[in-house]
C-alpha cells in the first residue's frame, strides 16, 4: 500500500531549516563567487554580474524548501521579506554587493537632457563616480550612453533624490511587486528572496517596470489595469516583447496590434525628433545598419550573461508563469529525445 505524506506533517520528520539553508548557501555562494573573481579577474563587472545572476537564480529554489521543511508558507514568507529587507539595507549602506548599474544615476539625467531641451537618443551622457565599499575600498567608473530604453521610463524617478533615491523608489517597487503576488506561494516566495531584493538595492530599472508590469496582470481588473499595461509600453523592451508573447500564446491578434500601435504612439514624438538616433538607441541597441556599433544592449546570446538585470526577468517569468513553462518544457524533453533517441 502506498502512503503520501501531506504537508501539514510535523516538521520534526522534515528539514526544518532548510528555507535558510537554502538562502544562506545562496548568499555565501555569491560572496565566495565574487571573492574568487576578484582574485583572478580583478575589477571585473561582467564576471561580476554572471556570478550575481546566477546566485538570483537560486531564487525559484526558496518555494521548494519552504514546502519541504512543513512550516506554513505565509509565515516564512513573512520572515524572508524582513532578511531580504536587512541585506538590501545593508548593500545600499555599505556598498557590498552593490554599484552593480549606473542606471540609478543615468535616469534622472535623461530627463534633465530632455528638460533641456536635448533629445536623449541623440545626446551622449557622459559620467565619471566612484563606487565605495564600505566606505574604505573604492574604484572610478565611467559611462557612456545614449538613451537605451524608452520613454517614459525617465520619468518614472523621485524628482531631486539623486541615485539613493531611485535605489529607494526601487525597493519600494520591490515591496510593491512582492505585495501584489502575496496570494500566490511560489511567485512571493520566489520573488521575496534576498536576491531579488539586492537587484532592487542597485538601483535597477527593471524593478519598476516589473512591478507595474506584475500589477497590470495581477491587480484589479478593469480600465485601471488596461492603463497601468498602457504604461508598461513606453518603459523597457523586455516588457513589450513579454506581452507579445503574452498574446501571441494566447492568440489575441488584436492585443498584439494594441502593443505594437501603443508602442509606436508613444515612441513617436522622439521617432520624429530624431529617427535616426530612437532607431539606433533604442531599438536595435547600436547594432542596426548605419548605427556606431553594438551598445548598451544584449545583441547575441553571448551577450546575456554580463547582465545581472537580465536574470532576473527569468526568475520573474517562472515565478509568475511555472505551470506554462514546465509545460512547455516537458514537451521540449519529448521533442529531444524523439530527435535523438537511436534509429
């Protein structure tokens, strides 16, 4: 006879600690990584951010070994968001673990260009900061760009706050992302975990985005929803091409034409300020025919892994999608082994 064991069993007969466990190797694994590329690479930001990223990928295993050690999910989901709280405090204080984008500093600039009357995408911004460790190990970085992302992107900002506040507004939309999800276990759990919470500390704008992105799926429906998805075309790309494949999936022809023309209606006052520069800048990220060359964006696979950022939209889309994606998956295995299974 065959016996299951439920999930409200006793802890005793389970690994009770194992959610920090969990969390803790994640972490330690993350300092150890950036310690040993440091040895052997020196100041290194894409070895950097491959490590990073990889550790926030530790994430989706947080919904596992909460269900594994018997506790309740609602408590310990409570408990991770207060130590995810602490070490995002911690890296925004100290510096460790932290500086990871210089796209806290670059937002708020943009829009002063554009205040200014210069076109963003055809203006180059040029910084030079330091990076501090608390507040004894330091090293220059300088940046370059145009404006790689959309438009109103640059307006999403705490006015006057410089980039502690953008790293606030973050993990404000980091609390905001979690709060949304509350009532799904493995999306909050996944999403609450520390790693996810020192993406925000950086000051990366993808939180923002993601968080409004979470909230027009997930919140009220209604107008209010529509509007709130309305805004997610004009911020960053992964966003627009998550909701065409949104609707693409699901077959909703007239959606996807709503995305491509709300798109356009947005984007179309800097298409017709300087085409050249929106098409080079923000759209084919330097690589198109007549632009100076790859930039600030992912043009190859290669070219994922340097990104922190971009990891995290992964652990995001499994956190909010893991039944269509296992799915999906599962039929891959199918569709591979068929291939390559022996004659």
């Amino acid at each position: 006879m065959t016996t299951y064991t439920s999930l409200t069993t006793p802890p005793a007969a389970r690994v009770r600690h194992l959610p920090w466990l969990v969390i803790s190797a994640t972490m330690g694994g993350m300092g150890l990584g950036l310690l040993a590329t440091y040895v052997w690479f020196g100041v290194d930001q894409g070895a950097f951010a491959t490590v990073l990223g990889v550790a926030t990928l530790g994430a989706l295993a947080i919904p596992y070994a909460v269900r594994s050690s018997g506790a309740a999910w609602e408590g310990r989901l409570r408990q991770i968001v207060v130590v995810s709280s602490a070490v995002a405090l911690v890296s925004v204080v100290t510096g460790i673990a932290n500086g990871g984008t210089d796209e806290n500093r670059t937002t708020a600039l943009f829009l002063h260009e554009l205040l200014q009357g210069h076109d963003p995408y055809s203006t180059l911004l040029v910084l030079h900061y330091r990076v501090s460790v608390l507040g004894i190990w330091q090293y220059p970085v300088t940046s370059s760009s145009y404006d790689p992302y959309l438009p109103l992107l640059m307006f999403v900002q705490v006015p006057g706050t410089g980039y502690v506040g953008y790293d606030a507004l973050c993990l404000a939309c980091w609390g905001g992302l979690v709060y949304v999800v509350r009532k799904d276990e493995f999306a909050a759990l996944v999403l609450a975990s520390p790693m996810v919470a020192l993406v925000a500390a950086n000051g990366f704008n993808d939180l923002p985005v993601l968080f409004l992105t979470t909230l027009a799926l997930r919140g009220s429906n209604g107008r209010a929803s529509k509007l709130v998805e309305l805004s997610t075309y004009g911020l960053k790309q992964f966003a627009n091409l998550f909701w065409l494949g949104f609707y693409i999936a699901r077959r909703r022809w007239w959606s996807v034409a709503g995305v491509v023309g709300g798109t356009l209606a947005i984007a179309s006052p800097f298409l017709v300020w300087h085409p050249a520069g929106f098409w080079c800048h923000a759209v084919t990220f330097d690589a198109g025919p007549g632009c100076p060359g790859p930039g600030a964006g992912a043009t190859s696979a290669l070219d994922f892994y340097p990104h922190w950022n971009y990891y995290l939209w992964l652990v995001w889309l499994v956190a909010l999608f893991p039944a269509p994606i296992a799915a999906w998956l599962l039929r891959r295995k199918a569709w591979l082994y068929r291939l390559f299974r022996p004659a």
